[in-house]
C-alpha cells in the first residue's frame, strides 16, 4: 500500500501514490519483483489522523506486506495498527517521530529532522538573524529547534520561531513578523519557510510588503520548493531566485535520476500527478527500490510482512544508485540521538536557485548526524 493526502486544504502528494503505481507497472512488465506480480494498492489519508488510521487498519485487513513511499503527517495514528499488525513502513515521506523511532519503520531519508538542521547549518554562513516561518502544529513545533541546532554550529543566534496556520490564504502578519526580526540592525538577515504547498502563499505575502525593509536572502527546505515551483513562479526573474533550498538528494537534474525519469516516461507519461522533481515521488521511487532488492533478497521465498522485516533487519544493504548513501537498518547504522533512532540516512544536500534553475552548491552530500545527535 501507498498513501498521502489528496484534494485537501493543506499539502497534498498526488504523485506518490501515482509513482508507486508507475513503478508497478514498471516491475510488472518486466517479469514482477523477482517473479512475483506487484499490486498496490493505495489510500487517501486527507490530512487527518482518523483517516490515517483508517488507511493503516485497511492495510492490515488487506494483508499487505508493507507500506511504501508514503506521507502523512499523522504517525501517532497509521504506526499503532501497522505494528500490531506486523507490517513494516519502508521509506515514509519523514515527517513524523515515530518514522524514526517505531522498529517497523524503515525511513530512507532523514526527514524534516535532516532538512531543518541542514538548513540551518547552510544559513549559519551567510545569515547573522534568521526567522523560520513553520506551521503551527504538532509537527511543525519542532522545526525551529532542528533548525537551530544547525544554525547553532557556526555559533550564531537561534533563529525566530514564527507559527502560521498550515491552511492559511494570507501570510501578510507572520511575513511582517519575519521581516521585523531578520531585516532590521543592519546585519545579514535570512527568511526561511517551511510549510509544504502553502510556502508559495507565503512568499507571495512576503513579496508584498519587502520593499519596506532592508533586503533579505530567502531559504526553504525540498518538499517546500522544489524546480517545478520554480519554473511555474517566474524561473530567473521570479521570487525564489537566490534562495537557499536544503533537500534529501541530489538536484532534480542529476543523471542518478535517469532511471526514475525512464520508467515516468514509459508508465506515466500523461499522468500529470508525477513530476519528477518533486520530493514525495522521488522518495516514493526510492522507497520501492528498497522493496524491489529486499524481495529479491527472499530468493524465491514468500513475500510476506514478517520475510520483508526479518530480510531488512538482519542487514540488507539497499544501494539506490547514488541518490542516498547505502541504506541499512542495523543497530550500527542508527543515529545515535533519542529522538530518532531509526534514522540511518543524515546526509543532505545544500542547493540553491541559480539563473531559475535549483543546483548543488556541494558536490558531495553534508552528513547532518553530529547535528542531529546535538539537539536538546
């Protein structure tokens, strides 16, 4: 089963389901996953937690083998139905604690905790005063101390932390707020948000009342600005030119990402849901390479729940081509940090917005574990 939210108020991920039925199709042309057919089957959790527990029961009645690639926000509700079931929850979007701490969760990414602290160390050398826009809600409340800790590398101030409603239509107040914190006392002020689909709404708040204050550098996180956002709001001579995006993995043009755009080609080429250059499909893609190698792992074996955890648990090493550095689930692959102990992958990667068009501004991914095992 996949599943993320659709057709709601707040953020929405279409195109994760959508890959993971590409990706099916995909598998299945090609002789299924070590001869196996895939079906997935895939769920609309609606951004509510009654509904994300709903979607988690349905794959235990379902008898699925595993979740994979999905996001909900909402992991206090799907993670208790999928463990007393057994099912593993591989290569969730990273947007809850329990994806980094419950023992059937296989995360892939480092999620929000990974891109908030990697932010803020890609601030920490360019920014004197920050304020961090995020939203105001179970979720969101730990997102300016993640990105303090990174700012707090290069020993500098902990940034603003200015809430916002996550369905919000109008950001004028929570910019104003920004812009009084960060552009004022003649230093290097930066504004970064992180609110999903609703970050455009905010800078388009932001945009309207700058010119009466000093200049800023704008930031965000991938998942929050991505390239697709970029072309459709102007490219080069639109607002998020300049900007400081931290993201999971390498820019959406990198070759590593040459398969993944193939099988988009062949199996979804008119479905408008699957962009490649948005974060959720791009995990989702990474989230079935891990089922793809821990299937082959069974030789032959049956795929069920208890053959996939018991294959990834016992050190299968999972290599994406790149696009993350080898994955595996062992004790000695986990951070070190009581809040996440299921996160194996700290690596980020800082880009920026260059003539419309996001890139590296490292060749080589920047390991956040130290970062993250510092945060009080």
């Amino acid at each position: 089963m996949t599943w993320a939210p659709d057709g709601t108020k707040a953020t929405n991920k279409p195109g994760m389901p959508a890959m993971a039925k590409a990706f099916a199709r995909w598998v299945n042309a090609n002789g299924g996953l070590d001869g196996h057919p895939l079906e997935v089957i895939t769920c609309n959790d609606h951004n509510d937690p009654v509904e994300a527990a709903g979607c988690a029961r349905q794959a235990a009645e379902r008898d699925v083998a595993a979740v994979v690639g999905s996001y909900s926000q909402y992991g206090r509700s799907f993670m208790s139905p999928l463990e007393v079931a057994g099912i593993p929850y591989i290569g969730g979007y990273g947007l809850t604690d329990e994806e980094f701490s419950s023992p059937l969760s296989y995360p892939v990414n480092g999620g929000q905790p990974a891109l908030l602290a990697g932010n803020g160390r890609q601030l920490a050398g360019v920014c004197d005063r920050v304020s961090l826009v995020r939203p105001d809600t179970t979720t969101g409340d730990n997102l300016s101390k993640l990105l303090g800790s990174g700012i707090a590398q290069d020993h500098r101030a902990a940034p603003a932390d200015i809430r916002a409603p996550e369905d919000g239509t109008d950001y004028t107040a929570q910019a104003e707020q920004a812009l009084d914190h960060s552009a004022r006392g003649g230093k290097k002020g930066c504004v970064a948000a992180a609110l999903g689909t609703r970050t455009d709404t905010f800078f388009d708040s932001f945009r309207r009342v700058e010119d009466g204050y000093p200049a800023v550098r704008t930031a965000s996180v991938l998942g929050s600005v991505d390239q697709s956002l970029v072309d459709r709001t102007g490219g080069a001579e639109g607002p998020y030119e300049g900007a400081y995006v931290t993201g999971w993995y390498p820019a959406e043009s990198d070759r590593r990402w040459e398969p993944m755009r193939e099988v988009i080609r062949e199996h979804a080429f008119d479905d408008t849901r699957v962009d490649p250059s948005d974060a959720g499909v791009q995990t989702t893609w990474i989230a079935f390479t891990v089922l793809r190698q821990a299937v082959e792992s069974l030789n032959g074996a049956e795929v069920t729940s208890r053959a996939l955890r018991k294959a990834l648990d016992r050190g299968l090493r999972v290599d994406t081509g790149g696009l993350t550095p080898m994955l595996s689930w062992r004790f000695g692959d986990m951070l070190a940090a009581g809040e996440y102990p299921r996160l194996v992958n700290a690596d980020v990667t800082f880009q920026v917005v260059r003539d419309g068009r996001l890139v590296v501004t490292r060749r080589s991914f920047v390991n956040v574990r130290k970062t993250l095992e510092s945060v009080r």
